[in-house]
C-alpha cells in the first residue's frame, strides 16, 4: 500500500493532476494541460460518484448560492468533461424493437452505467420484457465484475441503500419497489422461497460487497421467507459487521472481522439544509438563506466516502460508487435548499476522492447524475429585457446567493404540492485519472460501464517538434513515490509499486538495489508511469529504488527506500 507522500509535480506535469477550471477571462492556452492529464492506461481504482438528479441547472444554482456565479466547486475542476445521454427503453412485446422512454428513472439510468444495457423503468440491472412484472435477464455489473477479479468494493448513497441507484450496482430485479423482503408482491418470481435471489436488501449482502453505508434500516428489519430478519441473515450468514452512526463509523478501521454495513436511519438521510419548498405565491426572498438541518448522529456523505476509500484501499484495487441521493429527492418535493446542499454533500465527497487520487494515481474518478431534474433558474424582475425578466413557474422560490443578490427557481413539471418529474435533457459527466478522456464529447450512460471497467488503452502520439540549435536542450526531471513497505511474499508475487513522473525525457529505468545487487530493472516511456517491481528470491531488510530520467539534457535521478518484512 501505497504510503501517504506529496503531489508529484514537475512544473505543469504532475501525477494525478488536475486540470483547473478557470474564472471567466482567462488568458493562458490550456492545450498542454488538457494534454498532460489524459492517460490511457487501465485504471486498478475506480470511484463514481452520481448526484441523483444533478444536470446542470442544479449544479448551477448550488454554485450560484454557495460560492457566487464566478465560483467553481471541485467538480467543475475536473479535466475531462463531455454531455451524457439518459434515455431508456418501455416494455414491449417485441424484444428486437422496445419503443424509447425519453424520459427515464433512476433504475433504468443507474442500470445504464451499471450493465452497459438499457432496460426499462423501475428495472434493477435486468433487461426488458413485455411486462413490469415479468422479469427480464439480469446483466451483469461492473461491482460484479470486479468482485469477480479479486477486487474489493463499495457501495454508498445518503438514500436508503436499496433505493434504485445503489440497487443496480448489485442486485437484479423486474422493480425496484421490491427492496425489502416483505415487498416483494410485484416480484415474486425473485423471492428466496421460489428460488429467486430474494429483495434488493438480500442480494446486496449476498454479492458480499465489503462496504455498504447509507440510511434504509427499516429494509432490513423485514423478515425473510425462512424467518430471521434481513439484517440477522447479513449478520449470520454473510458475516457483515453493523455500525448505526457516526462515531461507530469512525471507529472501524479493518474489514478483518467482516464487511461493514452501516444503516444511519430507517429510510433516507437527512440533508444538509432544512427544506425551503417552492409555492405558487413565491417562497424565500431577497434575504432568505439556507439553515442547516440537525442530522444528529449521521455521518455526512464525506464521512462515508473517506470511510469506505480507506476500508476498500488495497493493492489489488477497488470499485466505489458514491451517491447523493437527496439531491434527486429534494428536487421532487420543489426544495431549493435541500437539492443545494446535497450539490455540495456531492462536491465535498469528491474532494476526499481526489485526496486518495493524488497519491493514488491509477485511480479514475467519474462524477455525474442519472437523469435530468425539474429546478430551473428564472428571472425575478428588474432592470431586465424582455427576454431574462420573464417571472414565473407553477411554484417558485428565491434564495440570496453568495454573490449577496437574489436567485429565484421555479418548478413547473408538477402541480404544488405534488412530486416534480424528472426531465429528458442530456446532464454532464466529468472525470479524471486513467481513461478519463473517455467522457469527453457526447457520450450515453451505457459507455461509462466498458470505460470502469478500463477500454484497451490507445497510443497517444506526440508531435515532433523542430530543435531549436540556439537553444540547449532542457536537463530532465523525475519524482518518484514507492511503497514504504511491503512483504517478502508480496515482493516475489504482486511486486513493489513505483510511480514516477519525468519531464524532458526520452526514457526513464527504474532499479530495485539491496546494497550494490540488483533485483530489478523496469524501463517506462518518456514520460514514467506506475510499475511493479518483482524479484525471483526472498528478500527483507532494507531495499533502495532509483528512479533515473535519460534524455538529450542529461540525466536526473531520485532515490527512494522501502522496507522488506517478513
């Protein structure tokens, strides 16, 4: 594992970078940036993280209040960023031609990125068929995959943890209202006792995923068909260790004595600010600002995330997905505040992921929504034209930004008082790290799931470029980070982890020394990379790494120890 260590930066070059977003004016030409973070290697960590319901116009009115419209929150920041599609497909009595649904749910979306397939709504990573109750085939998931190649994986969300997006990261069922045993009446050809794979609460701990946190206790409360709640079979069967808050949380440090399921509350967890829901005459005003709620003793979606990065961290590597929830479900009861602060529940997470990835550059971090919302910005009246003063909307409501002036949204998909719809617009996907470039253009959802699982890497060819005599030719530069320790064991099987970064190189060797002997020699491209470092005898004590840049400059070399255990 590798040990906590700085950013490796070279000048613009850095290991784990990322590309900054920029205030509106900016001078500089950003090629070379852009082009120094794409890296097409496969990744070995991947963490998604999904706002529920976050397309743009909810990202731009949580900016708009937390940080003024000149602001940028971490997800703006990310190098990569293209447009998603979200549509999904209706049941249908031709299965080589399922009529389109322009406008989907979560089930079908979260599916998307889950199984790379469409399906229908309510559908729990399992196809299409005629009807709602009739099952279709179950697709296979990137957790799944991933559980299946050794790696470890997580599953987060600040809704119940067998609502519809967490649901399709392992489960398979016709609907997604079937998550507790005893709400099984529309899916019973799923239930244990007819020899299905049971409610979503079921399946979830029988895919044995090693960290399942988030709110929804009251789905596992429910008793199985053979007796013993849901939960008794998680803890009996599958061993899984339940933690109810948040210092409970903080406590576990090792999935040694099991896996970690953490239920905060019987069903969603609370946002982060009290609700200011949207009325025909207008909610909030000019000084109206968001309160923050009392959560009690759950544990923020930032707590959660660093919880399951540093539980999941390992050298084979992991699978992540990180969702807030509230955002979606705020946005269906018309409140402003509390879609705004789960926006920011969103962007704080993120910063904790992009903390793991700076010193854990083979790690791809995606952060984007399932489906389009119903919150749109409006004007408010003024000094306006004819076009940007127009007011209005079924119900509205007007916070003060942080820019100390007034923002008003409206929505208008339902009647007041009734749950607003989600919309059938394309929302964005950003990303960063390994394959990251992936996301950029026009994209569906489905291609998230080949691009998780890491695309076979492409050849980035770099244009020559003419010397320049008068000019003498730059010295290189090299940083380096390796694993502080690791086993004998792991030495001879796994190898020792090396990350370098060079600049102004033609080509970079990495040596692995006990004393003067040689154990290993690896030789990376011009720019470094990540390599594994692997000896044919049995070593411990102390061992040296030298990492050495070559190119028409000169030389440069760093120098790094590890130690061998037993």
């Amino acid at each position: 594992m590798v040990a906590a260590a700085s950013a490796l930066a070279l000048g613009g070059l850095a290991i784990g970078s990322a590309v900054q977003a920029v205030s509106p004016g900016f001078t500089d030409d950003r090629s070379a940036k852009l082009s120094s973070a794409i890296d097409p290697a496969k990744p070995r960590n991947v963490i998604l993280l999904i706002g529920d319901g976050t397309d743009d116009s909810i990202i731009t009115a949580a900016r708009n209040y937390e940080l003024g419209a000149k602001g940028r929150f971490a997800l703006d920041e990310l190098p990569f960023t293209g447009a998603m599609t979200t549509f999904g497909l209706k049941t249908g009595p031709n299965p080589d031609d399922y009529p389109i649904n322009y406008v989907s749910d979560s089930a079908p979306t979260a599916s998307g990125w889950s199984t790379g397939k469409k399906t229908v709504d309510s559908r729990i990573s399992q196809g299409p068929s005629v009807s709602d109750t009739t099952p279709g085939t179950d697709y296979e998931t990137v957790l799944e995959k991933y559980k299946k190649e050794g790696k470890r994986t997580g599953n987060v969300s600040t809704a119940e943890i067998t609502d519809a997006t967490p649901a399709a990261a392992a489960s398979h069922i016709n609907l997604r209202a079937c998550q507790g045993p005893t709400d099984m009446a529309n899916c019973t050809a799923a239930k244990k006792s007819n020899g299905g794979k049971g409610s979503i609460a079921e399946q979830l701990v029988d895919n044995k995923i090693d960290v399942l946190l988030g709110g929804g206790k009251s789905r596992y409360l429910q008793a199985t068909d053979a007796g013993p709640t849901a939960l008794a079979y998680a803890q009996s069967a599958q061993k899984y260790q339940l933690v109810e808050n948040k210092s409970a949380l903080a406590g576990v440090t090792t999935l040694d004595n099991g896996p970690i399921l953490g239920l905060f509350t019987t069903g969603n967890m609370t946002p982060r600010y009290q609700a200011l829901t949207a009325t025909p005459a207008g909610a909030g005003g000019s000084d109206t600002t968001c309160q923050t709620a009392d959560r009690g003793t759950q544990p923020t979606l930032a707590d959660m995330t660093d919880k399951a990065i540093n539980l999941l961290d390992n050298d084979k590597g992991f699978f992540l997905q990180v969702e807030s929830a509230m955002v979606d479900k705020q946005e269906h009861s018309s409140d402003i505040c509390g879609a705004i602060g789960d926006v920011l529940e969103l962007d704080n997470a993120l910063k904790v992921a992009q903390t793991y990835q700076a010193k854990h550059p083979d790690t791809l971090i995606i952060v984007t929504g399932d489906h389009a919302h119903s919150t749109q910005i409006v004007g408010n009246g003024g000094s306006t034209t004819g076009a940007t003063g127009a007011t209005g909307g079924k119900a509205t409501a007007t916070v003060k930004t942080a820019d100390g002036d007034p923002m008003t949204v409206a929505y208008s998909t339902a009647n007041p008082g009734s749950s607003q719809s989600h919309t059938g617009s394309q929302i964005r996907v950003a990303a960063s790290g390994p394959q990251a470039a992936n996301v950029t253009g026009t994209i569906d959802q489905t291609d998230l799931f080949a691009t998780m699982l890491g695309r076979t890497p492409s050849t980035i060819s770099t244009p020559a470029t003419p010397p320049t005599p008068s000019a003498p030719a730059a010295r290189p530069a090299v940083a380096a980070v390796a694993d502080k320790k690791i086993s004998a064991k792991a030495l001879k099987t796994k190898g020792l982890r090396v990350s370098t970064s060079a600049s102004a190189a033609t080509s970079v060797k990495v040596t692995l020394l006990k004393g003067s002997k040689v154990l290993a020699t690896k030789r990376l491209g011009a720019a470094g990379g990540t390599t594994y470092l692997r000896t044919k005898s049995s070593v411990k004590g102390a061992v040296k790494i030298v990492v050495t840049a070559t190119g028409p400059g000169g030389t440069a070399s760093k120098t790094r120890s590890s130690t061998v255990t037993r």
